[in-house]
C-alpha cells in the first residue's frame, strides 16, 4: 500500500517533466561576428567567433547589425558577421553549418 502514494505522486511529475522537453528547441541560428577581427581573410568559423543563439534568420540578422552599429563600425566590403544554420562544433573548436548568410545578403535587402 506505501508504493501506491508514491506512484500517485510520481505520475504527474514525470507526466509534466515528459511534457516540458518536448517544448524545448535549440535555436536555428548561430550568429558569428568578425568586425573587431583584425585578419578579416581568414573568417574560419570557429567557437570564438560566436556571439549568440537565435531561432529565427531575421533574429541573427539584426542582431549582428545591432552590434554592427553601436560599436560604430563602418560597414565596408568586409564581411562583418554571418548567420549559420543548424551549426555544429568539432573537436578542435571548427563549426560546420548546414547553410550561412553574410551580412552582405542581409544589407542587400534594406
């Protein structure tokens, strides 16, 4: 008869904790920013370039201009942030992304 109270108590809350896993999604959208990076040849994405997490393309986008603009660089021909998407990190630090949209892209569009 002890094991049934407890049965009763652990039902909801492994029914409640079962449900909130299934809300949680990991962002789409890596955003990497190069605009204080002095070699702006070698833009390897790597784990020190990140900046943020974002769901959405839009989200990444003003976010990378945001910073663009209140560390007050001049936006040039350099690329100075890209957006990744669904990026993953390797071993030695190197993200692979399924598909990356620079900040030109992004300014075309303005």
């Amino acid at each position: 008869m002890a094991a049934q109270p407890r049965v009763k108590f652990l039902l909801p809350f492994a029914l409640a904790t079962f449900m909130l896993t299934g809300c949680i999604k990991s962002p789409e959208w890596t955003l990497f920013y190069f605009a204080d990076t002095p070699n702006k040849t070698d833009l390897s994405l790597n784990y020190d370039a990140i900046k943020g997490y974002y769901n959405t393309l839009e989200q990444c986008q003003a976010k990378g201009a945001g910073i663009v603009r209140i560390q007050g660089v001049e936006i040039t021909e350099q690329v100075d942030f890209i957006c990744g998407q669904q990026c993953q990190i390797a071993d030695d630090n190197q993200v692979s992304c399924s598909q990356l949209v620079s900040d030109k892209d992004f300014l075309k569009q303005l």
